[in-house]
C-alpha cells in the first residue's frame, strides 16, 4: 500500500483522511529527519488547524521541536526550510475542493522528498518503527512569521525600484486561503496598489473553487473588466500557482505566462528549459530565439522539477501556469510568478496585453473525458486515424504535425482522459475536436 500519491496524502477528513495518520506522520518525520526542528504551516480547510495539530503532536512526541508558520504557502514553507536547512510539513489540499485535506513533507533544502524518500517514511509509519522520546526530552512548539523572510527571498530576483516607480494596480484574487497571508504583503513591499477579492481565508472558500480556471474566475474576470488594473492574479488555495488576466480582463494562458516568464529570464541568464509535453510549441519558439534547448517531461510540477535538477537547467513551467525558477527555488510558486509578471511590466515598460501580443498565438484546447473506455483501445484509434503524424509517448501519446500537436493522456489524479490539442490555427483545433470526440 502506497500513503503518498502524486501530491503527497491527499483525502476527506475521516472518510479517506484519518487524523490518526497525520499524527503517524509527524511522528515518522520526527523519526526519519535529523534535524532538531520542523516547521509546519497550513492552509485555510476546515480541517487544517485539526490535522496541524496532530502532526505537530507526533514531530514532539519523536524528540523535535515544532515551529510552526500558521497560515503560509507551501513554497512559503520552502523558502523558509531552504534559507534555515531544516525539514517542514504542510497541511494543504492545494486547488483540490473544500472538502479535501493533505499532507506533504518539505526536505531541508525547499523541495519535496523524491519517490525512495517518502517509501522510507512509509516504511516507518507501516513498521511502527517511530522513536518515541522520553519525558526530559520531549519536543515544544513555537510560533513564527515568516512572511518577511519569504517577501525578502522574492525581492532578490526583481527590480524593486523600478516596478515601484511604475504605479502599478493590481487586482489580487486571493482565493480565500494562504495568499491572504503574504500576496497583500508582497505587492505593498513593492509599491504595487492593489484591490483584494476573496481576501478573508475561510475553509468553505465562499467566493470561488479553489482551482483558478478561467471557468472558476468569472467573477474576478467581471471584477476585472470593471478596468483600471494592469494586471490580475488568481492564487490556488496553497498559493503555489497563480494566473493572470491581462489589464482588459482577458484570462492570459499559463502556457503564455510561462513563456513570457522564460523570455525575461533568458534576457540575462542562458540556459535550458524544461516543460511537459502538454506545453504548446509557444515554449519552442522562445528557446530558438535564445539558442537554448527545451526539454520535454511527463505532465506534473514534480517531475519538471527533477528534470530541472537533473540536467541543471534554468527555468521551468506547466501550461497551467505553474512557474519554476531553481535559482529561488526548484518549486513552483505563485507569489514569485506574480512578481516576475510585475518586473516584466515594469521593465518592458508596456501593458502585458501588448506584451503577450509580440509572442506567437498559440492555443491549447484542453478536453476532460470521463474515462468509461480503455486507454489503449483510444491510443490506438489515434495512431490510426492520424498515421501521418510524429509520435511522442513521454506521456500517454502525443501526434505532432509541424508545430501543432494532439496529446492523449491519463489523468495521474482523477478517472479521466486529458486531451490537449494546441496549433495557432484555431480552426485546425476545432476540426480535430471533432474527430476526436467522434472517435471517443
Ligand atoms: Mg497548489
């Protein structure tokens, strides 16, 4: 039996979640790190203070001391484990809905343990093998802002000054969670006024789904047709991605955030680029201008993040607007994204509509289907039907013609069918939407 999925323990609280395992957790970590403190932070959920507090009784209970962030981004609790080299526990169901809670575990060095990691943890939580600390030795709890840490991190890697300069106004969508915390923070740090909406955390999340899809944002997106903002950001519920709407209201594709983000970077930096096969050929066009070289992964911010690591490379991202940069961080964060958008604006000195404007127009058609057939059986209907096109199988498979592309895959997360289908051509998109639902 496997504990942790593909975004650590994830589940409903006494259905599919018990708080007994969060107290094992503690305790293994506790156990399995040595370091003589954890930090731990949670998000907004009903659940979170509950499932904290289990977790931080099994890390005292293993002999370590608790310090503990309160409500804080999970790349928050990163940068606070990278800059003070010790170990942390999150408490966050990330984009997932209301009901969901999770847990995941942060090494000393920011990043999240890789797959023989987290089965040594398991190993300690199914074998019962916790050390178990003895009266004078027992751990104790603290408590500890560490927005300014977090705020300074992100300072490093932006001009300051002249995004200052710049008046910007920004409209926060702070999706009732952790963002409340440090996005406010981050944007009056850089002179950058701001309009908040689902600003208050609250579990229920009243204002909207944790997940920012264009679909979710409508509200905000009415909010933000309103006018008078150069840019908007919309946080998920741990606030390690955001997504923007340009200064008319236009939801702008993380496809192109990521893009955009690459761009400015590699204005002064060299260096490869790593992003998944669902990446439009956007991602393509901006490494040839630079002379660098674009590596393709499976789909999931952990594994861009390895790759990253593995081959050195420079930046990374998602098409659902997932950014990493391995010199702040080998994670994704959605405060730091925001903050290069900001330095963008400001640098380029041009609204981001115009911005994305200069950049080819790729789209991406993405399609969920309910998965009531088999993979393969669909897999193959493919290759059939599309004979004279490149195949790619990194994940699930994709057809590539010249710059265009369809891509089939499983959901790692839930039981469905993920189509990506990206070209600039909106009409070829829709043509080979139509094949294919035939086909499905
Ligand atoms: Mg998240």
């Amino acid at each position: 039996m496997s504990l942790f999925g593909t975004n650590g323990i994830r589940g409903i609280l006494n259905e599919t979640l018990d708080p007994e395992l969060a107290y094992k957790l503690g305790m293994a970590a506790g156990t399995y790190f040595e370091e003589s403190e954890i930090a731990i932070a949670n998000d907004s959920r009903t659940s979170s203070d509950l499932l904290k507090q289990m977790v931080a009784a099994g890390i005292m209970n293993a002999g370590k001391n608790v310090i503990d962030l309160g409500l804080f981004p999970t790349p928050g609790l990163q940068v606070y484990c990278k800059t003070h080299a010790i170990p942390g526990v999150m408490i966050t169901a990330s984009h997932n809905p209301p009901e969901f809670n999770g847990l995941k575990l942060v090494r000393p060095d920011g990043l999240h343990p890789n797959k023989e990691q987290e089965s040594e943890v398991e190993r300690i939580i199914m074998g019962d093998l916790y050390y178990k600390t003895t009266w004078d030795t027992v751990g104790r709890i603290r408590s500890e802002d560490a927005s300014e840490i977090y705020i300074a991190r992100i300072h490093k890697f932006i001009k300051v000054a002249k995004i200052r300069m710049s008046r910007l106004n920004v409209l926060a969508d702070l999706a009732n969670s952790v963002a409340t915390k440090t996005t406010p923070a981050l944007l009056r740090s850089i002179g950058v006024k701001y309009t908040s909406i689902n600003g208050n955390p609250d579990g229920f999340f009243p204002g909207r789904n944790p997940e920012p899809t264009e679909e979710n944002l409508q509200k905000t997106i009415n909010f933000a047709k309103s006018g008078g903002f150069d840019l908007t950001v919309a946080h998920d519920g741990d606030a390690d991605r955001a997504v923007f709407l340009d200064e008319n209201g236009n939801f702008i594709d993380g496809d192109k955030v990521v893009a955009i983000i690459a761009d400015h970077i590699l204005q002064s930096k060299k260096g490869d680029l790593v992003t998944p096969v669902s990446s439009s050929f956007l991602i393509d066009w901006v490494a040839k201008n630079h002379g660098v070289k674009v590596h393709r992964t499976k789909v999931g911010a952990p594994i861009v993040a390895d790759e990253l690591e593995k081959i050195n490379g420079l930046f990374g991202g998602e098409e659902n607007g997932g950014v990493i940069y391995p010199e702040y961080l080998n994670a994704r964060d959605g405060a730091f994204a925001l903050a290069m958008m900001l330095d963008i604006i400001a640098s380029e000195e041009q609204s981001i509509s115009k911005i994305v404007g200069k950049m080819p127009d790729y789209k991406i058609k993405r399609i969920r289907i309910p998965m009531n057939r088999d993979f393969d059986s669909i897999k193959k209907e493919l290759l059939n039907k599309y004979q004279d096109f490149d195949k790619d199988e990194t994940d699930g498979i994709k057809l590539i013609k010249g710059d265009k592309f369809i891509l089939a895959r499983k959901s790692g997360t839930e039981p469905i069918i993920r189509i990506y289908i990206s070209a600039i051509d909106e009409d070829w998109i829709s043509s080979r939407e139509n094949e294919i639902r035939k086909i499905i």
